[in-house]
C-alpha cells in the first residue's frame, strides 16, 4: 500500500521564488480524493493557524461536498515544516565522495551509452557525472541528448556553462516524480543521491526511473552502500552529527543509506532484471576533511564531531571499517558501489 503512494512537488522552480516548496505525499486513497478535485477544476485550501497562546488549528477550505468525501473517506493531513538543506549546502562533491582515478570512466562504462542515446543525469547536483559523461561522447564522437535533473534550484545553478549548453535540459523536479514521459530514456543514473531520499520513498525512486526508461534501458546507481547494519548505524549517526552541526536539518531527517543487500530487492520489486554490482571501491570518511567544507572551519564543532563519533561507533566494526583516530580526525572506510540494472525488454 505504501509503494502505491505518490510524491507531488510545487513550487521549487525559479518562478515560484515567492511561495514556499512543497512536497506532497499523497496515499492511494487520497489519490482517489485529488482527481474529484482536479477532475472537477476545483480548488482546496489547507490553512494551518497558530494563535497568539501557540495553540495550533488547521481546517480544510473546499466546496462542500469535497468537505463531505474527506470526511467519508476520513482523510488527514500530515504536514512536515523543515529548513531545506539543500538550499545551503554548497560542497566539492567530488572531494566527499572521494572520486578517485577513472570512478567515473566506471560509471559511464556501466551505463553502456550508444550513439543517438537519450541519457538522464537524476539528482545531477553541478553536473559533475553529466560532464564527464559529454565528454566522453565527444571523444568517442557520438552525439547524445543529455537531460539533469535535480529538486533543488541552488545546486542546478552551480552547473557550469559548458555543461548546460551542451545538455538537451535541466529541469527541476523530484526523482519520486521525474517530470518526463513514459519510455524517454536509454540511460539513467543517479550517483551519491538515492541516499538522500528518505527509506520509506527510495522504492518510488526506482518506479520512477523504470517508467521513464525505455525497455531495455539502463538504471546505474553509485552509493555509499554499508555492508551490515551495525556499519550503516554507525555511518549514518556519524553523517547525522555532521549534518546536524552544518545547519542542514532536512538533510538530518531524510537520509537514508541503503546497505548492498538491499539494493537488489529495491531494483526488482520495481520490475528491474540482470541486478549486477560492477564496482565496489572504499568511501573514506574523515571528520577533519568536513571542516572547512561544512561545518565552517570552526574547530569547537570538529571536537563535538569526534566525540560523538568515538561515543557512536562500535568497537566491534572499528577494524572492518579501518577507523583511525588520530586526535583532529577520525576516518572510516564504508563500501561504495555502482549498481546495474536493465528494465526488460
Ligand atoms: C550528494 S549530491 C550529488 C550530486 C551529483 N549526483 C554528484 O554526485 O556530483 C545529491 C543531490 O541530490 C539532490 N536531491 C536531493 N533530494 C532530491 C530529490 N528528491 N529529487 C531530486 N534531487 C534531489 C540534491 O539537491 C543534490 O544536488
């Protein structure tokens, strides 16, 4: 039931600048209750009041008999209101997710991009894989059609020139509900992003990405994928303080790092076959190397950093992930691995 919710987004492209974003999850039931009131061009209101005692009420405003069939269908709202992480956070990505040597050359080859393929960069940040991506087409002397997309406006704006120009569109839009047609896509990938969606949308994720790829097509994913759970609490706590200390709350909130065994089972369950894991190198996390990056070079916050991660991380996995504790930084070892899938044919 919870896989047949759906995610609807507004207002997080430029024109809506003055409007607050928001993310929509709404249940098979309601979905039933949205196409009465889109179905009948009907408008509805959700007004959610504090008054001056802090005390908080909300009413539905809509016609009646809309009033009526909330009520029958005894609909509730649940609202979330949250500072957007990725409104502020502005890193090299590829020093944090420790891209080393020809990592991209990988990626690339696993998505097996021909000449005329029509290819999406999802949660494309600056647009580091799709660059490389252009120019690998450049040199083999193929001609692609590029698309990016990414949720947030900030970081599409961070693409450089050269890439934009080169891509078929950046768009801003949601990978639970990717802004484009059925079958349009030989290729998707999504490098170090699935892990921002939160547990409970990721299978969203991958029916998204299966109904927008061609048959045939391919889903290429690189993540952070811990091996055990006790390695996934640990760097996922770890990930929470530092995100906590940078201000980026729904950052704290929606992350989710899928460990390898699950991968498998989020591909197939959305229809996916021939789940391969192609890659498998070490994402080496260090504390001091978040200094400067994020959490503005102030020292007091690397210290609360160590001591939460000397407090938070098991004796019993220090070995496997190689943890180093040499004062200012504390580094550890997680598994990173890109993932293939085809969607049959
Ligand atoms: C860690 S960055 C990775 C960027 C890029 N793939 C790279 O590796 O350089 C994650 C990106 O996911 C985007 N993002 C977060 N939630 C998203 C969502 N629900 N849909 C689309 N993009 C999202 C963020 O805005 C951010 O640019």
């Amino acid at each position: 039931m919870r896989q047949a919710r759906k995610m609807l987004s507004a207002n997080f492209a430029e024109e809506h600048a003055d409007k607050i974003p928001t993310l929509l999850s709404v249940s098979e039931q309601a979905q039933k209750f949205l196409a009465e009131v889109g179905g009948a061009g009907k408008k509805m209101r959700v007004v959610i009041e504090v008054d001056d005692q802090g005390v908080l009420s909300s009413t539905l405003e809509a016609d009646p008999e809309l009033l009526e069939l909330s009520q029958a269908m005894k609909l509730q709202f649940r609202g979330e209101l949250i500072a957007d992480g990725y409104n502020i956070r502005k890193v090299d990505f590829s020093k944090i997710h420790g891209v080393a040597g020809n990592d991209l050359g990988k990626l690339a080859d696993a998505m097996e991009i021909p000449d005329g393929a029509r290819v999406l960069d999802l949660m494309c940040g600056y647009g580091a894989v799709s660059a490389h991506i252009l120019n690998r087409a450049a040199n083999e002397g193929h001609s692609i059609e590029l698309s990016m997309c990414d949720l947030h406006k900030v970081q599409l704006d961070r693409i450089p020139d050269e890439v934009r120009e080169a891509a078929a569109d950046v768009t801003v839009g949601d990978a639970r509900n990717l802004p484009y047609e059925d079958a349009s896509f030989d290729a998707v990938v999504i490098k170090m992003g699935l892990h921002e969606v939160p547990h409970i949308d990721q299978p969203l994720v991958f029916q998204q990405v299966f109904r927008v790829l061609k048959p045939g097509g391919r889903f290429v994913i690189w993540e952070v994928m811990p091996d055990t759970g006790e390695q996934q609490d640990a760097f996922t706590e770890q990930m929470q303080k530092k995100n906590e200390l940078a201000g980026y709350e729904s950052i704290v909130v929606d992350r989710y790092f899928t460990r390898g065994e699950q991968m498998p089972w989020l591909y197939e369950e959305a229809g996916f076959a021939g789940v391969k894991q192609v890659f498998e190198a070490n994402f080496h996390q260090s504390t001091l190397g978040r200094l400067d990056s994020e959490l503005g070079g102030d020292h007091h916050k690397l210290d609360d950093l160590n001591a939460f991660v000397r407090r938070c991380t098991p004796d019993a996995i220090r070995t496997e992930v190689d943890y180093k504790d040499e004062g200012d930084s504390i580094s550890m070892k997680v598994p990173n691995r890109i993932f293939r899938a085809i969607k049959p044919e």
